[in-house]
C-alpha cells in the first residue's frame, strides 16, 4: 500500500484547484469573507479524501478523468457539496461559477478551461522532484501569476493538458474573451 508521503504530496495542486473557484466566489460578491475560508477548508478536504487512491506522481495522466473537476449541464458533486457546506445551493453555485467550465487537478500540473471550445489555461506547474519553496530556475514564471514552482514538464512524458490538445479536440476552437481573476 502506497502512502501520500511515498507517492507524492497532492496539496499544491488542490490548493491551485481550489483557490481558483473560491476566487469565483468572492468576485460575484455574493460570499463573505468566513464562507470563503469554509467553502475553501472543505472543497480541500473533500478533494484530498477523494483523491488519496487515484494519486500517481509517476503517472500523472493515470486517474486524470477521476480527479477532474466538470461543470456543464450538471454541478461537479464535490463542489456541490462544498457549497452546500456554506449553505449555497446548487442553483447559486451554477450563479457564482462558470456555467461550463472544466479543470484537471493532476500530479504537477493543474490546468482549466471554460467552455467547450475554450483555450487550456495553466493554474498551477511543478517538475517532478522540485521541493515546493526551493528556489525556480532563472526566466521561470506563471503565465497565470501563480507563485508556485513552475517549469517547462519534463520531455520524457507528455502532459494531460497537451494529450487532450492533440488529441482530443474534435471542433474548430472559438475565441472567448477571458477574464483573469485575482485575489
């Protein structure tokens, strides 16, 4: 039996995952300040238990589609609980959050896109064997403004987020206007 400590630590990325819909959240202006802190704690929890067996560093795209995160027509459960939690419903969430959006919480590399037809965006990138808090290579940032630990992947494995760009798109892309959310 693998343990988090043996397998890698999953924090980060759920701490990526989750800042970025709480973000959604305090925006619309509808939350205070308490049930952000709240919705926050929980989603990282309910994330963190749901994600304990379907963790593999060394194969990040393994269990890819189990940890991603989807609203379209229907609420992601686990952030429907959440929100329950904070006492919203899943008709004020589907309010607060984007009505399509999708984000894939895998092993270095936490990555969303809102719509269909969206672009793939970047929260969160580490390299395999980075220690959270050590210093970056020169020239590395965050397209996203994310103060984590960000690096090109490693060439050896190709990312999920560029599986799916190759091969997964089965439409044109459309342009969207996007807009950047900051705490």
């Amino acid at each position: 039996m693998h343990t988090l400590c043996a397998r890698g630590t999953m924090k980060q990325e759920i701490n990526a995952a989750v800042g970025f819909l709480s973000r959604f959240l305090r925006v619309k202006g509808h939350v205070n300040d308490r049930q952000v802190q709240t919705f926050n704690q929980s989603l990282q929890d309910i994330l963190a238990e749901q994600y304990k067996h379907h963790w593999f560093p060394d194969r990040p795209c393994k269990g890819s589609g189990y940890r991603c995160i989807r609203i379209n027509h229907k609420m992601d459960p686990l952030v429907g609980q959440a929100g329950q939690r904070i006492g919203l419903t899943i008709q004020q969430l589907y309010l607060l959050l984007p009505s399509e959006l999708t984000l894939w919480v895998d092993p270095f590399e936490v990555s969303y896109r809102i719509g269909e037809d969206g672009s793939i965006c970047v929260l969160y990138e580490s390299q395999p064997g980075v220690v959270v808090g050590a210093p970056v290579a020169a020239g590395a940032s965050s397209p996203s403004g994310n103060s984590g630990p960000v690096s090109p992947m490693v060439d050896s494995h190709i990312s999920c987020k560029e599986e799916m760009m190759v091969l997964g798109r089965s439409s044109p892309s459309k342009a969207y206007n996007m807009m950047t959310v900051s705490s």
